[in-house]
C-alpha cells in the first residue's frame, strides 16, 4: 500500500483543493424574442420559446391573481 513520505504542506493542500471551487458564470445571451438573458440552446425562462416555438407555458405573476 502507497503511504506518503513526506507530510503534504497546508499550502499545497489548500492549492488542491482550490480547484474544485473554480465556478464558470453561464454565457447568457439575449432571447431573440424578448430579449431577456438566456442560456444559449435552452427555453428562454421568460417567454418559454425556442427557436421561434413556444416550448413551456410561463406563468406571469398577473394571471396567478
């Protein structure tokens, strides 16, 4: 069985461990139809469409009252 050496340093542990918390921001894009943010190849969260189809329903707050 592997046992290590040498003990590893704080200093490289935390540089391991550093790696995992590396989160990318989403390239979001204007919806062609509402123009609201959207992920790029998913339903606009806003209008449910894609490509010009309406996918979802979305349900807007006014409808609900």
């Amino acid at each position: 069985m592997a046992v290590p050496k040498r003990r590893t340093s704080s200093s490289k542990r935390n540089i391991r461990r550093a790696a995992n918390e590396k989160i990318a921001v989403p390239n979001l894009v204007p919806c062609p139809e509402c123009g609201e943010p959207m992920v790029p190849h998913r339903a606009c969260p806003a209008c449910g469409k894609y490509k010009g189809k309406q996918i979802t329903k979305v349900s807007t707050p006014e409808a609900s009252e």
